[in-house]
C-alpha cells in the first residue's frame, strides 16, 4: 500500500533574502518532519522570493542561489522540493529540485513561461523541455511549476513519464476572481492527466503585487479535497494513499470584499516592512479615499505606527474636519492639524508679478487648485522627511484614470494603496470595514464626493456618475473594448468619449505616480505599457 504525506509551506518570502529565505524553509520543514510529512513543498522560486525580475540577469545572484540552495540541501532533514533561479550549462531556468540525503536528487525546469499581465519570464529564462518525475516513498510525484498547469503540455508529460500525483509550485498573484479561475486550470488539467494536483503557493507581498497564498488540492476527479486559507503563512499536511487523496482542511472562501481588503492590508504591511519604513503618513481630507486608506493602515500596521495630517484651506467643509477628527478619535493614531490657508497666501503674493505679466486670468482656475494640493503634498513629504515614515497616497483608480488627481500635490507620496481599487469598490470596502467595527463615521460614507479645492465643488461637475465612469474605464483598460463597442452596450458616446480621452490624455501622470497593489486583472503598474506619446485615434 503506498502512502505519501506531504506538507505545503505557503510562506512568505522576502526577494533577495537568500540566506532569511532559506531559514524559513528550514523552520518549515522542521514542523513538517515533526508532523509525520515525507516531504516538503514550497512555492515557486521559494529560495529568491518571486519576482526578483532584473536580479536575474546578475550572474553573481545565480551563484548565491546555488551556494544557498546546496547550504539548505546540506542542512535539511526531511525531502524538500524547492524553487530557485538555476544557471546551467549558460541557461537560466526557472527550476524545482528534490533535496534529500544532502544533495540535489532531481530537478525540474519550468515548460511554460508566462509573458502576458504582469509575468514577464521569456525576458529572463529559457523553457525546459524534459518531464520530472521523483519516487517519494514509493509514489511517483511529477513536478510542475505555476503555468505548466495553466496551459495543456508540461503536467500531460509527467504523466506520461508515469508520475500518479502531480505537485505543483506556485507565485501565483492575487486580483479579483483569481482562485475561481485557478480552479478551472487545476481542473482542465485533472481531466488531460488523470492525476491529483497538489497546489503550492506563495503568500505575501511584493511591490504592487500581493500573492494570496489560499493552496490547495484536487484529487483525480477535480474535487477539491483541501482549501488553505488565504493572506496569511501556513503549513498544512495532506494525505495521499493508493492513488486517491485523502480529504483535509476546507476553509471557507471569503467575500469579495473581504479578500480585496486583506491583500490592501498585506500588501501595506509587507511594503513598509520588508523596506525598513518605521511607519506611515497619510494626509486627511474628509473624504471616503483618505478614509479608507487609514482604515487599512491602522489595520495593516497598528494605531502607533500610523500618522494622520489634516491640511484645511478656506474651502474645507467644518464637516471635513468634524469627520476627520472622529474618524482618528476611533482609531486612536497620531493626529494634527496644519491650515494651509497662510501658504496659499504666501504663494500668491510671490506669484502675483509673474502672472500679471502673463496678462488677465479668470478669478480661479485649477492653478488655484493644483496649488492647495502641492502645498500639502510639500508639507506631508517634510514630515516624511524628519521622521523616515513613508507617505501613503489616497488616490483611487478611477482617478488614476482619468487624472483626477494633482502631481506632486495628492500624487505625491511612497505608496499608493488603493490605486487599483475603482471609485464604486471604495464605497464597498469602506462599508465592509464598518462591518468589523464602526470606524469610518457615516458622513464620510453617505456625502457627494468632493476634492474641496474651491466653494461648492464635486467630483461630477467634471466627472460621469461613479457607476458610468467606473464601467467604461474597466471595459476599456481591463478588457480592451474599443469605444465603438462601450457604446454598443449602451454607454452614451458623449461620455464614452470624454472618460476615454482623459484616460489617454493622462498616461504622463500614472507613469510618475507611486507604485501601487493591484487587485484587478490589470492595473496601472507592470501589466499597462501604453505610450505616452501616442496618435492612435481608437474605433469610434
């Protein structure tokens, strides 16, 4: 009767940490060893963190991957199959190795290499062209990495070399209805092979990206037999016996909100926390972004960590800071107030000559505007300055759009939480957060939207309605519609028009905006590359 119990270590690994990589894998398979596994399985690239991107063309950083990587053989206890960067023979893979008995037993180069959204592998590794089947306790384990269970090939050829389980290591990012959507691939590729899947992935953050974790596992009629949890590190054993697998752990999948929220909070946590920031500062409007933006942070990072600033002009609502006041009260962080108004002033009288010669201007325009907003940003980037805490900017993605949204004023900043989060979402979240506890004070919530930068304005005296704004920019930007065809589904041209030409207008300020988490399929980060300069006119 064969039997195999293997462990998945869904961690979170830090890109370039070597050596705190390594330690974490041996920690991992300490507690797997100590759980009765007969093996380890880690994420993709494990060893490196995923994606070290231009690392790897260094040559120096292969040589440390393999130091490290015959370190960890040396020092493991138990089998591990591991992910690393491979240099061999003058090619680069993507690769998976069986360690045990102190040494490199077999390794696996990845088949497919994803060049598409955010992945861009062909820039830095050659395909593997050989199946890689281990016996692990008298079972037949084929190894598998990320896309080779995404697309038909590499997994078919493990179980044509006679692999009977198919383990799978994984980086693969969060965004909106990705794990439905893992479960389709996993379950494609269960029917071409015939084989269980056992699906290792990593956790954590990275830059804009935020890897979800939530491993799994289907048996070889495409049930799901094991859920891990998602956002959060865990090790996790399952059970394989005479070619079925046993069922485990099943955690409930959360809301769509819920998970949006948890990678906002992961992917703030991890950012300041692998790069040293001490902590944040965040600039209060008043308004829903701002809130909610400090809502994550205090959850991401604790209420000591977290510093908020409201900036008032003459044009700030006494409901702003009403707002602003309770909101910080509830959530107990560091709060001041700096008025902006004596600046504004001061601008003015130094401005004043240069304009005059430019000849008459109206009574207020959006240099008035632009101005209030790159006075805070100054004040919020001093702050930052004396005290090494990082600026989290507040900017939404429905104005990362269509630039509704100042540079060098409310751009200005380290890291861009909710840069991917449409208008409409921001409404949810906040609802949702209020659903733990009652942070975010209903004012907030419930009035129209506003950037106070003049007496009585709102977001739609320029804008669509969020809803109409929020579906021509994800049909347009994530799926590629053409104009013609928005209007088709029945989006009025007039607004079609004018959402798609601020969206173009404005690719120069995305390009110098702070990096932000992506949770859509695409967002204004790796996986957009449009021109700035362009005179494609689009198919009206």
């Amino acid at each position: 009767m064969s039997r195999l119990r293997i462990a998945i270590a869904q961690f979170n690994a830090h890109v370039g940490d070597l050596a705190g990589n390594a330690r974490r894998i041996l920690e991992c398979a300490a507690r797997a060893s100590a759980g009765g596994a007969d093996v380890l399985l880690t994420p993709e690239l494990a060893l490196s963190g995923y994606p070290p991107e231009d690392l790897l063309m260094r040559p120096d950083f292969y040589r440390a991957c393999t130091a490290q990587l015959d370190a960890l053989a040396r020092a493991a206890t138990l089998p591990i199959v591991v992910g690393y960067p491979e240099e061999s023979a003058g090619q680069r893979y993507n690769a998976a190795s069986l360690l045990a008995n102190g040494q490199v037993v077999a390794t696996y180069r990845k088949f497919r290499l994803p060049n598409y959204e955010v992945f861009d592998e062909e820039r830095y590794f050659a395909a593997g062209r050989e199946p890689c089947v281990v016996e692990i306790n008298g079972v037949r384990c084929g190894l598998a990495i990320c896309a080779d269970v995404w697309e038909s090939g590499a997994a078919e050829a493990a179980a044509l070399a006679g692999a009977e389980l198919i383990l799978t290591l994984n980086a693969s990012p969060f965004h909106m209805n990705k794990q439905a959507r893992r479960y389709e691939v996993l379950r494609e590729r269960v029917a071409t092979t015939g084989k269980p899947v056992i699906y290792a992935n990593l956790v954590g953050g990275q830059d804009e990206l935020v890897f979800d974790g939530a491993s799994f596992a289907m048996d070889g009629q495409g049930r799901l037999t094991h859920q891990l949890p998602a956002f959060v590190e865990a090790l996790e054993f399952i059970d394989y016996a005479d070619g079925q697998l046993l069922p485990g752990r099943m955690v409930e999948p959360p809301s769509r909100e819920a998970e949006v929220y948890a990678a906002l909070k992961l992917g703030v946590a991890d950012y300041l926390g692998k790069n040293g920031f001490p902590g944040a500062i965040i600039g209060l409007s008043g308004g829903i972004d701002s809130a909610l933006t400090l809502a994550i942070a205090v959850d991401a990072l604790g209420a000591d960590k977290v510093r908020a600033v409201m900036m008032p002009s003459p044009w700030t609502a006494q409901m702003s800071l009403d707002d602003s006041r309770e909101m910080v009260r509830r959530l107990g962080v560091q709060y001041e107030e700096i008025p902006i108004t004596a600046a504004m002033d001061q601008f003015a009288v130094l401005l004043a000559p240069t304009f005059a010669a430019m000849g008459p201007k109206p009574s207020w325009d959006t240099t008035d505007e632009n101005l209030q907003a790159r006075i805070r940003g100054m004040l919020l980037m001093a702050l930052s300055n004396r005290s090494g805490r990082i600026v989290l900017t507040t900017g939404n993605k429905s104005e990362m759009a269509v630039g509704y949204a100042t540079l060098y004023g409310d751009m200005a900043g380290g890291f861009a939480v909710i840069k991917d989060v449409a208008k409409t979402f921001v409404y949810r979240l906040a609802e949702w957060r209020n659903t733990i506890s009652d942070v975010i004070p209903r004012n907030i919530i419930t009035r129209p939207p506003s950037a106070e930068l003049k007496p009585g304005q709102t977001d739609q005296d320029t804008l669509p309605p969020y809803e109409v704004l929020d579906a021509i920019i994800e049909a347009y930007m994530e799926r590629d519609e053409s104009p013609r065809q928005i209007i088709v589904r029945g989006f009025s041209e007039v607004d079609v028009r004018k959402v798609v030409g601020m969206l173009k207008k404005n690719e120069y300020k995305r390009r110098q905006s702070p990096v932000g988490i992506r949770v859509t399929q695409r967002g204004f980060g790796k996986d957009w590359r449009y021109p700035i300069t362009s005179g494609y006119p689009d198919e009206y």
